[in-house]
C-alpha cells in the first residue's frame, strides 16, 4: 500500500504526463509516446484513484467519461451573450470588399487611409459552445441556445479530447473560451459504418448520421456519457466569453489575433489556417485560397470568417441588433441542398454494374446545377428510404458525383399512401433487358448482357481487341467510341463486317490505317480457345483461369454447356467463377454472338479434353531450369502439365526430373546433390511423346 503523500505525488505526476501526451496527441497532432505506453500510465493512474479515492479530481484524465446518464439537459444562462454574425451573401470576391468598405466607413476612414488588420478564420460547420473554466479548471459546458440561454452539456463535452478539463500554464481566475465543436469526415465515415453494422444487427433505435454536423450535434446532445464517448469529437477555438480583467489576473490581449495565441496556449486547437490579412485584397486572397483547399480539409466548413483584428477598434464599431459590426461570415457555395425527387432511374455502368439515381428538381449545390444524384445501390436506396415526390438533401462536395444524402423527416413522415413505391432494383437490364443478378456478398447488381448491352458496349469491344485477347492492332479507345457512337457496331460480329470503305470514311481515318485495322481484323481470326474465351469478357474469367478451362474441355461447346459442378472439376475454378460462366453462357444473346463470331470465320485449334486425354505423366514432378534449345520454359511446363505431371519451383527431394538447359545454375548442383535424375530438352520430349 502506497502511502498518502507518495500516492498523491505520484497521481499528480502522471496526471501532468497524461495531460502532456493527450495534448501533443490530439492537438498538435505530434504524438511522443506509443498508445501502449500512455495506456500504462493511464491505467496506473486509474489504480491510483481507485486506492485513494480522494485523488479523483474532476480534472485527472480518467474523467472524461465519468457521470451518470441525464435525464435532460439544465439549462444555463450566459453570462456574456453567444452572439451570431452577419453572413454575407455575396460569394463572389465582392462580399469581402463590401465588408471591409463597411468598416472603413464606420472607423470613419479616407479613402486613401491606413488599411484596416484582420484576422481570417475558417468558418466551422459544427455547433457553438461556451467553455467556463474557475481556477484552470473546465466548471461548465453550455451550448448557444438562443444566445441568452444554452443547456449545460458539460458531460459530454468532457469526453472531447481536444477540449482541455485544465488549461495548460497560468490560468485566471475565470475564463470563457468560445469555439465549435465538430467531427472530422473520417471520423464521421466510421461511426456510420458502425451504426449500420448495429442496424442490420437488429438494433431499431440506431440511425446513421445524414452529416458530420448532424452527428457532432446529436453526440452533443447526448444525455449518456458512455454513448457520447463513443462519437469522436473534435474542437477548435476562436472566440471568448466572460474573462477576469487584467487586474484580476486575466491575460492582457488587444487583438483577436494574441487572444487565438493564447487559446492555443492553453492548451486549445485553433485553426491552422489562421492568418493574419490588411485591407480588401488580403481577404479575397484568403477567402480563394481556402477555396482550393476546403475539399481537402479533413472537416467540413461553409465559409470563412473575418474579424477585425484589433479589440479597441472592435468596441468602438460595436453592434446592430445581434450581430457585431466587426466580424462577418463569407460564405462558398453550399455543398447541400433541398430538393425534390421527381423519379428514380437505373443505370447501367460500362462495367454492367446498375445504380439507381434519383432525378431530382434542378438545384444548385456545390457551385453546380445538379438534377441527378446517385442512390449508389439498392441497399443504400432502401435503407435512406428514397420516393418519387420525397424532399431530399442533396450534396456535391468537391469533384465527387452528386449523392442523395437522406431525405427530409417531415416528407419520410407522411403517410404511406402519399408516397411513392419502395425502391426495388428491377431484375432485368433497364438497358438490354438481360438478367441483373446480384452474387451473394456484393452489394451491386450486375447487367449479364455482356457484349450484348449496349451499355457496355465499348468498354467489351475493347476488352475483346486487347493485346491478351484477340489482339486488334489499331482499335484504341477513340475508334471504338467513335464507331459504336455511329452506331456501326452494336455487337462484336459487326467488328468483322466493318469493310475498308465505312473505315476510311470515319473521321480522322487515313486510308493507311483503315487497311491497316482490316488487315489486323482478319489476323485476328485465326486465334486459340484461351484467347476467345478471355475475349468475351465473362465477369471472373481472366487469362488464366481461360487458360486452364481451354485445357480441360477442350472444346468450346463442352465449356459453353457443362454444368456448374462440371465447371468446378477445372483447376482454380471456384464457386464464383463457375457462376458467372454458366450466367453468361444461359443467356441466348450470348451464344448467339458465339456463334455469329464462328460464322464470320473466326477459329481455334479444339483439343481434347483433358480429363479423357491420357496423363501419363501423372504423380510425377518436374523442375526446368536453364535455357532449354527450341522450347519457352512456359511451353514446356505447359506440355508437362498437360500429360499430368506437376512443374515445381525448386528442387527437393520429392522432385522426379529435372529439366536442364543451357546455363543451368544451382538448381543443377542440388539435384545432382540430391540424385535427381537431370534431362535433356530431347530426352524431355521422347517422354511426352512415348511416356516413360
Ligand atoms: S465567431 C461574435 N468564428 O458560426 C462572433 N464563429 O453565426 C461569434 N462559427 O454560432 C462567432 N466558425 O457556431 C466565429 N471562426 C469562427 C466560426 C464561427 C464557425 C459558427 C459559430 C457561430 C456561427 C456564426
């Protein structure tokens, strides 16, 4: 047992390390000491407290989670008034001169005198809070309320890490410090996904967020410190409320600018954007640069703020009505907005995937008139319970395409018989009519066309030209886009009916390249099974897995018509895959194209299959190693797997054969080593042909 005194010296020595590394960890961004080793300490201070509960002060860092769930908020009347600010409408770089006209006019400034100082600050998009500290220490928590009276949300607030429970270095007797609490856009993607997860585990009272604001209000307000623990927020600070004078021992500040400083001092983030501005021109070079950086900053903001830097010029330009003479809010364009939906559409990916969007009432968001916004996929649709007729809130953020974030409480309240349908995915290609099928553990639906939706029609015929295809030298991207746009290929067949003619009739077609690509398209008649069964782009089907199903069927038409189970027997080829071969090749269109692709004379060599073909090779294991005289390393492993033997990296003692070319290395010194028998490339193939 640890003695009084040593207990409390010790208890306040891990508080002040705590406190130290919580600050370069959460606010500086500057982490010294591995989460592990601050766990310790933590935990060593929590055993601490628990052996001496009077050392359980309510500003030790095992604190923040610490009180019972509320039954309601009390509520709490400012002692200095949470005003608000004039927001200037005008988004252009105007709104910022009008501004600092305003105030040169009522400082009763010439036209050709001193240029006014400012301070630019980043408008937070999260909610106001008044943060009293007594003696160093955080005594009450209050939001803005209607600017007279907030409510008392002190619990909560104590869970946010970045809000000190003591100020950092001298303190005064009392201080407010005023600023926005908010969660970061990472921070709100997790919690969402979480509480989907919660969701569809069952839990009904669980809703996700429609935004980071949203999300930072609701934690907030939440009456369960456990829960409101659990909603990372975070905090900057930018303003003050009642503060001891000067000679009571509070700091001597004349400007914005040194009280930020001090904020900061305390302990406080405050917004590393911050800067300093003279004059008309300085603001509108902040408010464009910010511009560039706002979808880059990890939190949502709505504007920039400007304050006249000085406090002697701030009281004497004082107030009207509510709202101060010296600050204003310059917005940008707002990211969100309300509108209605007027139906929901699908469409279809040049992938095939189908995603519903939502047709909306043209509105401007984000800088842009927007009159589409994704629903992603029919989860996310019926999940955000999106209807023909619904008011939406509608967000374009940056470059990013357009989504329906939610819609309104009031439209999802009305009765059922006022709204439209539930969405369903339809389970037929709006584009094609071919089956949409959505595999087990994906959240999209898929088109099965293929080649034969149009949808997907370029991206297929590229696929199909590609070098480790039927490789069509000359058809790129610009010639295909240009001749399905003219509507000269609609499926892949047509490739083979385009004459020289049409081609040198195309735009920016040279008689040269045009028998160029007819000479390439009839090279590319003559191919292998591998190669057209990698051409037709079946989802799951790459080059090797065509491969392998080539060698063991053989033959097209024992491919197009095994079963899944017989499809399974292939090397590699799983559940999935087999699927997807045997989705393709159901759907008519599909062996339709197949067979127009036969008739207009393309060819393979067929094999035999290769579960029938003999394997006298078979249980018996070979490494190649060398430059072998006639054969690639890849065809002779080919033909050994072929006749049923296994080709291994290196050699063991469990190898049979090692193939040894010229310039063979160690692997030749170990299978000698070993006692492996060594061959030959002739020896090689007198085996594959006569078996051993
Ligand atoms: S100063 C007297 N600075 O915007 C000036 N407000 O209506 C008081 N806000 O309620 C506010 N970032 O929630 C100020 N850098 C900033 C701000 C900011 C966000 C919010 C705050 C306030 C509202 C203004």
């Amino acid at each position: 047992m640890t003695t009084r005194e040593d207990a409390a010296r010790e208890a306040a020595a891990l508080g002040e390390q705590l406190r130290r590394h919580a600050h370069l960890y959460y606010v500086l961004d500057a982490p010294e000491l591995p989460d592990a080793e601050y766990d310790k300490l933590f935990q060593r201070l929590q055993a601490l407290e628990a052996e001496h509960p009077e050392l359980r002060t309510p500003d030790s860092p095992t604190q923040r989670v610490g009180g019972k769930v509320l039954e309601g908020f009390a509520k709490v009347r400012h002692k200095v008034p949470m005003l608000s600010i004039r927001t200037e409408t005008d988004i252009t770089p105007g709104g910022a001169s009008a501004f600092d006209a305003r105030v040169r006019k009522e400082l009763g400034l010439a036209e050709d005198g001193p240029q006014v100082e400012y301070v630019c600050e980043l408008k937070f998009d999260g909610l106001a809070v008044n943060l009293r500290y007594e003696q160093g220490v955080l005594v009450q928590a209050a939001t803005r309320g209607d600017g007279e009276i907030g409510e008392d949300v002190t619990q909560s607030i104590r869970t946010v890490q970045q809000i000190p429970l003591r100020l950092h270095g001298d303190a005064p007797p009392v201080v407010e410090v005023r600023g926005e609490v908010y969660m970061r856009r990472d921070d709100f993607e997790a919690l969402n996904e979480r509480q989907r997860e919660k969701i569809a585990a069952g839990q009904k009272n669980e809703k996700v967020f429609v935004n980071p604001r949203n999300a930072a209000a609701g934690a907030v307000r939440q009456l369960d410190p456990a829960i409101a623990a659990s909603r990372p927020l975070s905090f900057f600070a930018y303003g003050l409320g009642e503060v001891s004078s000067p000679e009571q021992g509070g700091p001597d500040c004349a400007t914005q600018f040194d009280w930020l400083q001090q904020f900061h001092a305390w302990g406080f983030p405050i917004g590393a954007q911050t800067q300093r501005a003279r004059g008309a021109i300085e603001l509108i070079a902040f408010h464009e640069t910010i511009a560039r950086q706002r979808d880059a900053l990890p939190y949502d903001i709505d504007g920039v703020v400007y304050k006249v830097d000085s406090l002697e010029l701030q009281r004497r330009l004082g107030f009207v009505s509510r709202e101060p003479r010296w600050a204003v809010a310059h917005k940008y364009p707002a990211q969100e907005q309300l509108t209605e939906v007027l139906g929901i559409e699908v469409q279809v990916g040049r992938t095939g995937k189908l995603t519903p969007v939502a047709k909306l009432a043209p509105v401007f968001v984000g800088g842009v008139t927007v009159t589409n916004a994704t629903l992603h996929n029919e989860d996310e649709a019926r999940r955000k319970d999106v209807r023909v007729g619904d008011t939406v809130i509608v967000r374009r953020a940056g470059d990013v395409i357009p989504e329906v974030v939610g819609v309104l409480p009031e439209s999802a309240a009305r009765p059922a018989e006022q709204r439209g349908p539930v969405f369903t995915m339809p389970r037929r290609c709006p584009v094609c009519g071919s089956d949409a099928l959505r595999e087990e553990g994906e959240v999209d639906y898929r088109c099965t066309g293929g080649l034969f939706c149009a949808a997907q029609r370029k991206e297929a015929i590229l696929h199909f030209a590609a070098r480790r295809a039927l490789d069509i030298e000359g058809l790129g991207d610009k010639l295909v886009e240009q001749l399905v746009d003219a509507n000269l290929i609609r499926t892949l067949p047509d490739l083979y009916k385009l004459g020289f003619t049409t081609l040198a009739g195309l735009d920016r077609m040279a008689d040269k390249s045009a028998k160029n690509l007819v000479d390439a398209l009839e090279a590319s008649k003559k191919t292998t099974l591998p190669r057209f069964l990698f051409g037709l782009g079946i989802r799951h089907i790459g080059e090797s897995t065509a491969k392998d199903l080539a060698k063991h069927f053989g033959k097209l038409d024992a491919i197009m018509d095994a079963t899944e189970e017989q499809l399974l027997e292939v090397n590699d080829v799983g559940p999935v895959v087999a699927k997807s071969l045997r989705t393709f090749f159901d759907q008519a269109h599909n062996r339709e194209v197949v067979e127009q692709l036969r008739a207009c004379g393309l060819s393979w060599e067929e094999g035999e299959p290769a579960a029938r073909a003999p394997k006298p090779l078979a249980g018996k294991t070979f490494v190649i190693t060398g430059t072998l005289p006639t054969l690639s390393r890849d065809e002779a492993k080919d033909k050994l797997e072929t006749a049923g033997a296994k080709v291994a990296g290196s050699v063991s003692k469990k190898t049979d054969y090692l193939v040894a070319g010229a310039e063979a290395g160690s692997k030749l010194d170990k299978a000698l080593e070993l006692g492996v028998a060594v061959i030959d490339e002739a020896r090689l193939l007198e085996i594959l042909e006569n078996g051993l």
